[in-house]
C-alpha cells in the first residue's frame, strides 16, 4: 500500500512539473489567430520548407524584333522585374527595378524601334498603368493617365500603334483606346460599348482588331472590330452561352484560330472562316481543355498547350492541312 501511495505521489509530482510547460504548448495567440494542441514546430522543418515556397521561376513574356533574344521576368526579393536575354545561352540582364511588380510586357515589333510596353501597379490598388521602356537608353515614361485601371496591349503587326484597354471613361467599363508612341496621352477611343472588353490581335493589314466580350467565366464572345469606323461583327454568332478563351488572326487574313467550348464540355481549337462565316473543330480528338495557342511568323504553324490532367502538353498544329501532332521530347510542366 505504502509502495502504492510513493508512486501515485510521484506521478503527480511530474504531472505538476510539466503541466507549465503543456499549458504553453496547448494555447498560443498571433494576433488574431488562437493555436490550441498544436506543439512548437521545429525550426529544421520551418528552414525545409523555405526552399519550397521560395523557389523562383521565369516567365517568357516576348521575343525582341530580331528573334534571338527575349525578354522575361522573374522574382528577386518581392517583386518580379524584367530581364533580357539577348542570345541563346546568354546571360540575363535585369533592367526594371521597380518595388511593384511587372507585368505584360510586350516587344515593338517594329526593329527601328528598340522598346517595348509593361504594365505595372501604382500604389498597390491594382490601377495598373502602360509604360514604355526605352533599350536605348534605359529611361521609360508612362503613357497611359496614371489613375484609371489600364492594360491588354496589342502593337499592330507594324509597330507604327499599339490598343490597350483602359477605364478612364467611368471608372467602371474597359472600353479600348488606340495610340502611338509620338502622341499616347492623345489616345483616341475605338470601343465604348460598356461591360469588359479587351483586344487578342491585329488582322495582316492592321485595318481590323479581334477582340474579346468578357461576361463570366463561363461566357464571353468575340467579335473583329474596324479600326477606322468602330463596326463590330461576331465571330461564329450563336444563342448558346459559349466561352471562348484565345484567338489569333491567320496570316492570310481569311480566317481566325480560336479556342471555344461550343457544343463541347472543353475548350477545343477552331478555324473560322471569316467568308464561310463556318467554323471547323481542329481538336475535337482531344477530350481536354486547349489551354493557348500561338501563331509562327510565317503563319504555317501553330502551337498550342492541352491540359492534360493539371500537366501541360504543347502541340504543333500545320495550318495549311489542320493536322498537329504532340511535340514530344520536352520537360513535363
């Protein structure tokens, strides 16, 4: 009985004595956040972690007039900033060093004119504004107002004017402004039909424009547009709610390629002819979403990326035929 009595004392000696330290480990408060049963996590796994989450990657945003080298973005410290890469295998060369981060840049695609457009925020409130860069001499200076929300830009196929969205009109709707280097605070708007609009590309002669109608994510539609006297005409018009995602003009200006999940649970590639006014099913093999796509200089191929399952897989599509084929042989991502 005594033997019994030692140990229960005992044991509630240790009990008393761990009992501080429990009461810690059980209840612990971050400002508004209450950590209850959850013990310390050690700081070997906290330091195994930031090698996960700080992680970078880099972003192609385009291609510089001569084809070799590009411009990309990636993070250092908080934001990510723009680099160029000026040949295969060169090193890159960071030259935006802003405290918000970069976004939408887009080469001149005319080579006399060494610059190019980005987006970026300006005091964090995501009013974004157009800037243009000059490679020259290193200076850029903002053509877009400095308080609306701003972007989507789209340089015509000469390099000569460049379309943006920008909601300076209200506040409220994204109607589209055409502008040029030499004059930008004089853009003139093109589009003010209200609701959520922005442009995809340029027709060959840089007389039309496609542009997208955003309404949901399950609904939005595309129309070109004339430059010079603002008429709009939908592309494959139907009464069916479809979502439409990329578009790009074909070279010979006969036709438009566009993804669309019309009749179809996935967002399939199309050809739609602008004569025709018919619209063909180029994937309708694939039972995947058709993630985007992207036109060759010379207009005879185009690429574009399936969702396969979360991975990516990149396709080569010849436009004369409509026949593609998986590129295979490149990194799963």
């Amino acid at each position: 009985m005594k033997k019994t009595n030692a140990m229960t004392a005992a044991l509630f000696l240790i009990l008393l004595s761990i009992h501080p330290v429990w009461s810690q480990v059980a209840r612990k408060e971050q400002g508004n956040l209450v950590i209850e049963g959850i013990p310390e996590i050690p700081q070997r796994i906290v330091d195994r972690m930031m090698q996960y989450q700080s992680t970078r990657s880099a972003y192609l945003h385009d291609w510089d007039s001569t084809g070799e080298g590009m411009l990309i973005s990636t993070r250092f410290g908080e934001t990510s900033q723009l680099h160029l890469v000026e040949k295969p295998g060169g090193a890159r060369r960071q030259i935006t060093f802003f405290p918000e981060p970069v976004r939408g840049a887009v080469m001149c695609p005319d080579p006399s004119t060494h610059g190019f457009l980005f987006m970026k925020d300006i005091g964090g409130g995501e009013f974004y504004q157009v800037f243009y860069f000059d490679l020259e001499d290193g200076a850029y200076s903002m053509v877009t107002d400095g308080s609306s929300r701003n972007g989507g830009v789209c340089w015509s196929n000469r390099g000569d004017r460049f379309v943006y969205y920008s909601t300076k009109r209200n506040g409220r709707d994204w109607d589209l402004f055409l502008s040029d280097l030499e004059h930008p605070h004089e853009a003139r708007p093109i589009l003010q039909e209200g609701g959520t609009w922005f442009p995809e590309d340029w027709s060959p002669d840089d007389t039309r424009l496609l542009v997208m109608k955003y309404i949901s994510i399950n609904e939005s539609y595309c129309y070109t547009l004339d430059v010079a006297s603002g008429e709009l005409t939908g592309i494959n018009p139907t009464e069916e709610k479809t979502q439409y995602g990329a578009a790009a003009w074909a070279k010979d200006g006969k036709g438009v390629f566009l993804t669309s999940d019309a009749g179809s649970e996935f967002l399939r590639l199309r050809y739609y002819d602008l004569a025709e006014k018919t619209c063909a099913d180029l994937t309708g093999a694939i039972p995947w979403d058709v993630e985007a796509i992207e036109l060759s200089p010379q207009g005879d191929r185009l690429a574009f990326t399936v969702n396969e399952g979360g991975i990516s897989k990149l396709y080569l599509l010849d436009t004369q035929t409509k026949t593609y084929k998986q590129v295979s042989g490149i990194p799963v991502g």
